[in-house]
C-alpha cells in the first residue's frame, strides 16, 4: 500500500483545473475548490496515518516519477528479479 501526495498546493490545484478540463469530468471545478481545504485536510491526515503505521508516502509529481518510486520502495522492501529463486520442484 502506498499514500499519493502532492506537497505543492498550487500542482494540486492545478490538477483539478486540468481534470476538469476533460470531457469525462463529470464534478465542475466549482466542487472541488469549494471543497480544496477539506482535500488538502484529508490529504494531511491520510499522510499523518500512513507515517503513523509505516506506509510510504510517495510524492505524485507525474507518473512515470511515481511509479519509478514506487518500484524503487518495492524493490527496497521486497528485493529485484535477481533475488527470486527458480521454484526447482
């Protein structure tokens, strides 16, 4: 399990200017920054509770920065390919 945070309030914004934007949006950008201190609020607490219990908190500033981190906490935790033993039965 992984926690997804944007540190920066401004790229968050911005996320939801560019959600909005698309065609399959179906919140107008009104909902969300009505409710944007409410989101960052959840977002700290989400944060506060993954710390809490051991739960990487990963920085979502694009996808491919993401994943990469993602894969990197995987392979830290769990180990790469080299480590998988071949099943001899």
């Amino acid at each position: 399990m992984f926690i997804l945070t944007l540190q920066d309030e401004e790229v968050h914004k911005g996320r939801f200017y560019s959600r909005c934007r698309q065609m399959w949006a179906r919140r107008p950008l009104k909902r969300y920054m009505n409710s944007f201190g409410a989101i960052r609020r959840t977002l700290k607490y989400f944060e506060s509770q993954a710390n809490k219990h051991h739960i990487p908190v990963i920085e979502n500033i694009d996808v491919t920065t993401t994943i990469d981190s993602i894969i990197e906490n995987i392979t830290k935790t769990y180990g790469s390919e080299e480590d998988v033993k071949e099943d001899k039965s």
